[in-house]
C-alpha cells in the first residue's frame, strides 16, 4: 500500500511537470527533487494514461507533452507584462532556437541578434525584421528572456535593458541539455515532406494508427485523458463517434485516476466535464480575478449566461455603461471613448480561453459552461 505521504509527494511532482513540464535544478530544485525521486512511477503513469515520455536527469525534468489541437490559439505563449506574442515573436523564438543550436557554448545578445538578423533574410521564410526600432529589439529581447526563464540560457553579464537602449551587451552561457529536450512533436521536422504550413504541422503531431481493438481502446484512453488535462472544458458534442462512446463507457474510471493522480476535481454535466483545481494552479488563464480586467471579464461572464448570445457592438454598450456604473472602483481610462473596445477583447480573451464564450462573426454565443456565472434570483426569507 502506498502511504499518504507517499502519495501526497507523487502527486505535487505530477502537478508541478503539467504546471511546468521543464524543471531545471536553479529554477525549480524543489520540484525537480521529487519529480526525481518518483521518477519511476510517474514515468509509468503518463506512459500509460496519456502517452506522454517524461525525461529526467539531475539538472532537469522534461514531460514531452502534446497539444489536442495543435491549432488552437487561446493559449498562446505571453511576454512579461502578459501580452501574448504575435507572428513575428514567434518566427524570432524559432530563429533564436535554430541560431543557438549552431552556437558557441558562450554567447552574446549581439551575436545572437545578428545571427537571427541573417536567418530572417531567407526569402523562404516570407518575414521581414530589422534591428532598427525599438519595437523590434524589444520582440527580441522578450524571446531571449522566455529562453532566460526556461534554463536555455544563463546570464553572465550585462543586462538585455542596456541593449534595448543600445548602451550596452549581454553574455549568457547556452545549455545545451535543456535546448535538446525543447522539440516536442510524434516525429522529427526533417520527415515531414508536405508543403503547407497545416499540412506540416498534422504530420509532425500525427501518431501511428492503431490496428488492433487494445490499441484503439489504448489510444481513445490516452486522446481523451490528454484533453482532461489540458482542455479547460470537454464538451461532448466536440468529441467524435469513438471518443463519445469510450468516454460514456470508461468516464468513471478515467476520472477516477486523474482525480487520484492529480488532485483535480471532476465537475460532469450533461453538455461535458471539467477537472477543477481547488488549489488554483493548474492554469495559465484565472476566473474570476481582481482588478478591472477580472471584474469585466465576469460581467460579460454574466451576460452571456444570462442571454445566450449578444451581439459585439450590443457587448460593447454594455461594458460602456458598466465603466461608467464601476468607475471610481476600475483603472483610470475606462470611460475614455473607444475603452470598451479594449476591456471587451481582454475580457473575450480570457472567455474563449477558458472554453466559455465563441466568438463568431459579429456575436459572441455564450457556451454551456458559463451558465456557472449566471446570477440566480435572490431569495427572500419567509417566502
């Protein structure tokens, strides 16, 4: 039997490789010591519920995670100040990771700009960049501060501040270990042969077909487990034949090991399930929050739940209003002319995020999940 002990360490090393699937030893000792001592059996229990290899040495741990829907862009990767990166960041990140693989094993925020400078010329890539505002330096900076943060590279000297200002460099050893364990993905690049950019990204996430009733249950097992813990909200009517079937028959036991594994709570409707996390971890997106942005978000929350489905500009009046009502309470700006806009797709953002609201159109449909949010009617005493 496994003591309480026990269990309570292998589950925070599970939680802490989903909440951060690459550990490093300056970054995460704490976390990396347990993912470490229970390397074995988490090992076995990703293997087996949801196909995921998990890699760990003494100065890191990295759980090879997969997306279910490799196109799915409510979760994109954000900046220090929380803005989510556009196209160009994203080309600079890959640039950076392709220029880094090739370099010494010190190196230069300089080097570093004028080899992604030389790269980005490639008239295959379609992508233009320069060196030569602010902007563009910032785009670079940002890059290499995720790479800072992940344990791909480690300052020496200087700070990316002075470059910005173009008063100064920065030295950073690169590690190699933690740039090898990046890629993710069923196959290497160098195989996939298709000449679109969603054509490629299906054959690099593509996995073999099963061919025996086992494996397809095996596989059915793990698609779906992945969602649970990756999807804010499975819907039923999003799944397809097969899943819908497996999951009617196996939902109990599925649930049942991810609740014991992970500490994540079941909540089942009869539109879908979401895994709660009471310890509020388990997210990159929070509902609701403090602030203005948070308040918003939950009004238009309300609303939603309230009428199914608004009209953007019918969305916006609203927000309008609730500035105005809210004003001494909200951020400076709000009843600024054309505020709303902004608060509104912050507040959209986070919705759709959270699989609670679809933008369609010049509507937002309010999804089954935010009826949580409606207001339901007071209740008098005595009646």
């Amino acid at each position: 039997m496994i003591g309480d002990e026990e269990r309570a360490q292998r589950r925070a090393a599970l939680r802490a490789l989903l909440a951060r699937p690459l550990l490093t030893a300056e970054r995460d000792p704490e976390a990396l010591l347990l993912v470490r001592r229970h390397v074995t059996e988490l090992r076995d229990w990703l293997a087996r519920e949801t196909g995921w290899r998990l890699m760990v040495d003494s100065g890191t741990a990295r759980l090879f995670k997969t997306a279910p829907d490799a196109r799915d862009a409510t979760h994109p990767a954000r900046g220090k100040a929380g803005e989510p990166y556009g196209r160009r960041r994203y080309v600079l990140f890959c640039l950076a990771l392709a220029t880094l693989e090739r370099a010494d094993a010190q190196t230069t925020l300089g080097r570093l700009a004028e080899e992604v400078l030389s790269a980005a010329a490639e008239p295959e890539l379609d992508f233009t960049f320069t060196l030569d505002t602010r902007a563009e330096r910032a785009d670079l900076v940002a890059v290499v501060r995720m790479l800072l943060d992940w344990g791909v590279l480690r300052r020496v000297a200087g700070d990316e501040e002075a470059y910005l200002s173009a008063t100064g460099d920065v030295l950073y050893d690169v590690r190699r270990p933690v740039l090898a364990t990046l890629l993710t993905g069923a196959r290497g690049p160098s195989t996939v042969s298709a000449s679109s950019f969603e054509e490629r990204l299906t054959e690099l996430m593509a996995e073999p077909v099963a061919d025996t009733d086992d494996l397809r249950n095996q596989a059915l097992r793990r698609r779906l487990t992945r969602k649970l813990l990756e999807d804010p909200v499975i819907y039923f009517a999003d799944l397809d034949e097969a899943e819908r079937a497996y999951l009617a028959s196996q939902r109990h036991a599925i649930v049942r090991r991810l609740e014991e594994a992970t500490g994540l709570v079941a909540e089942v409707r009869a539109e879908g399930i979401a895994m709660v996390d009471p310890e509020d971890q388990l997210t990159d997106v929070r509902m609701p929050e403090q602030y203005t942005d948070g308040h918003v978000t939950l009004l238009v929350a309300e609303q939603l739940a309230v009428h199914g489905e608004l009209t953007l500009e019918e969305l916006k009046a609203f927000v309008r209003q609730a500035a105005r009502e809210h004003t001494s309470f909200w951020r400076k700006g709000v009843t600024e002319p054309g505020a709303e806009t902004g608060l509104l797709a912050t507040a959209l953002d986070k919705l759709t995020a959270l699989r609670l609201a679809h933008v369609t159109g010049g509507a937002v449909v309010g999804l089954p999940a935010i009826a949580r949010y409606a207001l339901a009617e007071p209740a008098i005493k005595g009646q």
